[in-house]
C-alpha cells in the first residue's frame, strides 16, 4: 500500500518581498507566532530573516521527533551559529559529536553534589538583594531579578578564584555582553558591524570578560589549587578523545555562553513567579504554609528543594504559562524526514515553547494559572506537549541547576517579603527570552 503525499507546508499569510514577516514579527511576535497555531497544521513555513525560510513544528509529536529522535543530525540553526560567532564556540552553539564531547566534559560541573554545594552561594546571594530593599520601595523587578540570576551564577562559577573588585568588574562586563547578544543575535549582520557605542561597548565588554577568565585561569594553573568553584571544575575537565584540558580560551567561550543561557532564562522564570505570587494570594498563603511546615525557622537547604512540592507545582506552572522560550531553531544537514514530510538539506527549523505551553487542545483553560493542574490526580499533558527544559542531546544540561537557583530564591524572598502589584498591567515581550516588558512592584517587608 502507497501512504498519499503529505499536503504542501503552507506558508503564512502576510509576507511581503524583501522583509518577509519582519511587519508582523516587529509588530507582536508572540501574537503572531501564536496565531500560526490556530490558523495552520502541523508544519508551516514563515521567513524570520529575508531570503531565509524557516519551518516552524507546531506539532508536539513532530517537535519530539525534531528534538530526540533527529537530534543528533541536525545542526542548531542560524540563532545558535550567530552566537558562536559572537562568544566563541561552546556546548550550547555545537551540534554533532563535537558537541557530544564539550557536553561531556560540562557535565561535571552540573553534577547534583557540586549542585549541593552551590545551594549556599545562591541563598547568600538572594539574602544579600533583599536586605537592600526597603518598606515601601517601588522595585523593578525585572531588573533585579536580571542582577540576581546574574550574581547566583557567577559566584557560582568565580567564588574561590577571583578577589571581591575583579569579581564586580566582571559581573558589570558579563552584564554587558548578557543585555546585547540577544539583540545582536536577531538584527542582521551589517547593524553589528556598525560602530555605534553600544556596540563597541559590546565589543569592549566581551573583550574583558575573555582576559580577566584568562588571567584566573593562568593563575589557578600555576598555583595548582583547587579553590572549590566551578572554574576549577572546567579547568580539570578533559576531552575524552584526546585527553587534553580545556584551553583558556574555551572556558571562556563556555562560560560566556552559559551567562547567557543561564541569567536571562531564570530572572525570567523568578519574575514571572513573583508576578503571578503577587496575582495570587491564595497561592501565595499555600507556598508560606508549606515553607512553614518543612524549614520552620531555618534557611532552605539543597534537601529541601525535593520536599516542598507545591512550591516545585507553582514553578511548573509558571515554567508553563510564562516559559521563556520564544524560538528554538535547528537546521536539517542532508535531506530529511519529518513525519510524512521530506525536508531538504539546509532547512531551517523552529519551534516555540510559549506557544507550545498555551494550546487549548494540549491544556485545558491554558491561560489560567493553576499549579493544582500538576498534583499526580490531575490529568497528565499529552506527551511532547510539556518541555521547559527541551528533550533529546541538547535538553538543558542547567535544570537541575536552574531549578535549585528558583526554589532557593523563592523561598528566601517570600518569607522576607511580599511584593505588591498595585493595579498594575504587566505585558509580555519576547526578545531572547519572552519576559515581562517591564515589572515593579512595592515592597512589603514581613
Ligand atoms: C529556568 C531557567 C532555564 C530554562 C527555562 C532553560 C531552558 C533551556 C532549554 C529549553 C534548552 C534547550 C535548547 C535547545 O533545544 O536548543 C536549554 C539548553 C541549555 N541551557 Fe538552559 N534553561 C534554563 C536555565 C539554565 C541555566 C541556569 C544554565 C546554566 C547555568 C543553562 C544552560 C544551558 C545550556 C548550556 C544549554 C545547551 C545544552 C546543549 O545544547 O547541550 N540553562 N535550556
């Protein structure tokens, strides 16, 4: 028996010569990438960058297969290429068996005891924040959240190997070249290029971050300590085909690119968290009561972040309402099958989580915030229809990590305070992450 031809991948309405769907992207890019789920099947084609087409998978099934099953041969697409270019080559820009071996040899610094022994440095770092703030103070949330992801993940990486105003240099640099990827990533080429200050301030910033790792790396190989961080860890990493340790240089690069992969995506994430806390006070009252119950008076520990499941339900919750992830690419290298589809070699390909996580046929009232939809009672997402973390060889290598740092600085700042939301309206923005466009709230101190 013959399987009839798969019908033809649409292309979206709406596309003008030369700028493709750049109208409709500028104007609300998350409206539109979501009326591309109503209006069309499982695979349609629309043009992010002009002259470029790009395939985006709307089907859970088809993004799995996308995801897991042709993971290893496919290349990551032209997001991830652009920020090699711009941060040097690491595990999140690599595809292949070259990334098999630079995964392999991160993965250590990930492990849940390492992951323990970060616990401390998180908390310390979230009660330092909110001992700043003050009874009454109107606080951008956003931007503090954006400062705190940033300061749990450096310290992480740099505790023991950088003094206190090398360290402070840094945070501002890596805080630099944090806030300028994402644009830089989605504009073309030439605007790089062009020498405005911003980007030289880039330029500038990318450049220091590169020769302060360098120099820390150079001294924690003379002295040959072990000082306990992170940089310690990657610098005894080693490639297992050749056994050689990572150079300077591609610590460097790694540890670029996990500030960006690791800050924008949890300040995002703790944002929203506090946003729909603050919308929520029942919710907020149950996380309290269950904080109560399993610290009583003391701090949260790494043991805990497995014993407080309404907590780990709310962040679920938002990780499915809010998630971060606008558009995940790939690129097919050979010619491929996707489902009944046969795609050419050099087709780019997306996917997008947010709208992934609010399809009415995947969650039923997909637009209410409900953490109880998780409680084991409930009735399970369809498989594929639930990835905050992605599947298959690239699935995020810091959820663990990522997880620990939200429950961590939940936990410490519910039971400091509690953030007002006034009458405020709060609309999301999708940039390198979708995030709340802007977020204040007032301080309430318990
Ligand atoms: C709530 C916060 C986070 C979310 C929602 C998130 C989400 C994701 C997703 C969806 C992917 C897969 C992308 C793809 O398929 O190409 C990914 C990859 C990655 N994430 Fe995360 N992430 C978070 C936090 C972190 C943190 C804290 C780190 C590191 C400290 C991190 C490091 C990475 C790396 C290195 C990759 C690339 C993995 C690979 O290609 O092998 N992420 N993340």
């Amino acid at each position: 028996m013959t399987l009839a031809a798969p019908p033809p991948i649409p292309r979206a309405a709406g596309s003008f010569p030369l700028l493709g769907h750049a109208v409709q992207l500028l104007r609300d890019n998350l409206g539109f990438v979501a009326s591309l789920r109503r209006d069309y099947g499982p695979l349609v084609e629309i043009t992010l960058q002009p002259g470029t087409r790009t395939v985006i998978v709307q089907d859970p099934e088809l993004i799995r297969t996308m995801l897991v099953d042709l993971g290893p041969s496919l290349d990551k697409g032209r997001f991830f290429e652009k920020m090699g270019e711009l941060l040097g080559d690491s595990v999140v820009t690599a595809a292949g068996q070259h990334h098999v071996r630079k995964r392999r040899q991160l993965q250590p610094a990930f492990a849940r005891d390492e992951i323990a022994r970060y616990v401390d440095i998180m908390r310390d770092e979230v009660t330092a924040h909110v001992d700043g703030w003050r009874e009454g103070q109107t606080l951008d949330v956003r931007e503090t959240m954006v400062g705190l992801s940033l300061d749990m993940l450096a310290k992480t990486v740099f505790s023991g190997s950088l003094d206190e105003g090398t360290f402070r240099r840094l945070r501002e640099d890596l805080s630099v070249v944090m806030n300028g990827v994402g644009a830089r990533v989605m504009l073309p080429d030439w605007v790089a290029r062009l020498p405005l200050p911003h980007n030289r301030r880039f330029d500038r910033s990318r450049d220091a971050v590169r020769a302060t790792v360098q120099r820390a790396v150079d001294e924690l190989q003379a002295s040959g300590h072990d000082t306990g961080d992170m940089l310690s860890l990657l610098l005894r990493a080693r490639d297992e085909t050749t056994g050689r340790p990572l150079t300077g240089h591609q610590i460097c690069s790694e540890i670029l690119t996990l500030a960006v992969a690791g800050t924008e995506t949890t300040a995002s994430v703790l944002s929203w968290t506090l946003y729909e806390l603050a919308r929520h006070p029942d919710v907020e009252a149950r996380v309290l009561t269950e904080l109560d119950e399993v610290l009583g008076d003391r701090p949260v520990t790494f043991e805990d972040v497995t014993r407080l499941p309404y907590l780990r339900r709310v962040i679920d919750e938002v990780l499915r309402l809010h998630h971060t992830g606008w558009l995940v690419t790939r690129r097919t290298v050979t010619e491929t099958r996707l489902g009944r589809w046969t795609l050419p070699a050099g087709t780019e390909l997306a996917y997008c989580q947010h709208a992934l996580h609010r399809d009415p046929e995947l969650f039923t009232d997909p637009l209410s915030f409900d953490p109880d939809r998780w409680l084991d009672s409930a009735q399970p997402p369809p498989s594929g229809a639930f990835l905050p973390f992605g599947a298959g060889k690239h699935r995020c290598i810091g959820d663990r990590f990522a997880l620990t740092e939200l429950i961590t600085a939940i936990a410490t700042i519910t039971r400091r305070v509690r953030l007002d939301l006034g009458g405020r309206t709060v609309r999301p923005v999708a940039q390198a992450t979708v995030r709340p466009r802007t977020l204040t709230m007032d301080v309430r101190l318990r």
